[in-house]
C-alpha cells in the first residue's frame, strides 16, 4: 500500500469510528508518519470536542452457532468500548482514574488496539507488526503516553485493527492453531475470541467506572 493510500485509509477510518462498520483492510503501519501530536494546555484540550459519535451497537444472539455467538459477544464488547467514549472533550478522554491508578479512556482505546494487534496479528497469524503505542523501553506507553498520536487517529486505528482481526479469524477454523506461542502457552482461534471476550468484559467494566466518574453517565 503507498503512502498515500494509506493516508486514504486513515481519512476513512476517521469519518467511520464504529469498529463494526469499518471495511476490511490492511492495518495503518505509518501513523506515526501520517500525523503527529501536538502537545496542548489543559485550557485546549477542555475545549476540544472528541470526534466519537455514539455507536450503534448490536446486541448478541440469545442463540445460535458457536462461532456466531462468540464474535457477535467479541464485537459487542468492541463497540462498547467506543460507546463509553463517545460525546466526550479530549480532556475528558484522557481524566484518569483515581489515584493512584492512572487509567483513562484514551488508554484503555489505545491499549485494546495493541491488544488486537498482538493475539490476532502477532499470534494467530505470524505476522510482524508495527505496535502503534508500546515502546522498547515503555511497555506501558499505551495507557501513559496519550500524547503520542491524535485521538481521532487512535479511533481509526483501533477501528482498522479490530477489522484486520476479524478479517483474520474469519479464514480460519475455530480449532486451527496460532502460529507463535505467547507466554508459554500455544492456543487455538477459539481460545484467543474467549480471552478477547474476557479482556474487553474487564476493560468495559473499567469504562463503565470511567465514564460515571466523569459525567455520571451509566448504562450497560
């Protein structure tokens, strides 16, 4: 994909935030060439607004397949995500929680990215990826360095990843085993949806704290 192509992608992504209404395609390797941050007061980022609108979000099945059941869970989950972040100023975005943790919304996007990127990329597929937050000597970048990429960039970039993990597991039988191994353990693809539906039923649980935290807002 050339440059500019890329940045065509990332224009897209931007103007369809929703993770379940973002087209199949190839992940954003240069974000960081594509745009950069730029640092701003408290003042500035009270006054801008995020770009997240409000979701629309499918509820899972109350039966069927396997399969169905699993992905219809992992994407309600993915599109809760961005429903507790939507509405919200960039300040707001990026409140963390009460000391001494130091979660935000912004972090938990931007963690979840890497999280699709490195069970369904790295693992199940063998690929070699660019991680878009962590860093060699930060490995907690994702949830502390919020000023390393805009954040309508990492709502498109979230959204693509979580496209190219679907694009992924779709090709592939439920019992098919992952390429690499990731901490000792060897997994197949329906290990890695279950762990995916775990780890965003926990992060949604931080959300939902979150978000009350900030403006009171509550719903499942």
């Amino acid at each position: 994909m050339t440059s500019v192509a890329r940045e065509g992608e990332i224009i897209r992504a931007r103007e369809r935030v929703q993770p379940t209404h973002i087209p199949d395609g190839g992940v954003l390797r240069s974000w960081r060439t594509l745009s950069k941050a730029v640092a701003r007061t408290p003042a500035q980022y009270a006054s801008v607004m995020s770009p997240i609108p409000e979701p629309t979000r499918e509820a899972p099945p109350n039966a069927g397949p396997e399969r169905l059941q699993l992905e219809a869970w992992l994407d309600f989950y993915r599109t809760t995500l961005v429903q507790k972040c939507a509405g919200l100023s960039d300040a707001k975005l990026t409140t963390p929680s009460t000391p001494p943790s130091n979660l935000t919304l912004l972090g938990l996007v931007r963690h979840m990215t890497f999280v699709e990127q490195a069970w369904f990329e790295t693992v199940f597929a063998g690929r070699e990826v660019d991680e878009y937050y962590k860093l060699l000597d930060d490995r907690e970048a994702d949830f502390t360095n919020l000023d390393s990429a805009p954040i309508a960039d990492v709502f498109a970039l979230y959204a693509t990843a979580c496209a190219t993990s679907r694009e992924i597991a779709r090709a592939h039988d439920l019992d098919e085993m992952a390429a690499l191994e990731r901490r000792g353990r060897h997994v197949d693809l329906r290990w890695i949806l279950i762990h995916m539906i775990e780890e965003y039923a926990r992060h949604c649980g931080h959300a939902d704290l979150l978000r009350e935290r900030i403006d009171g807002a509550t719903g499942d």
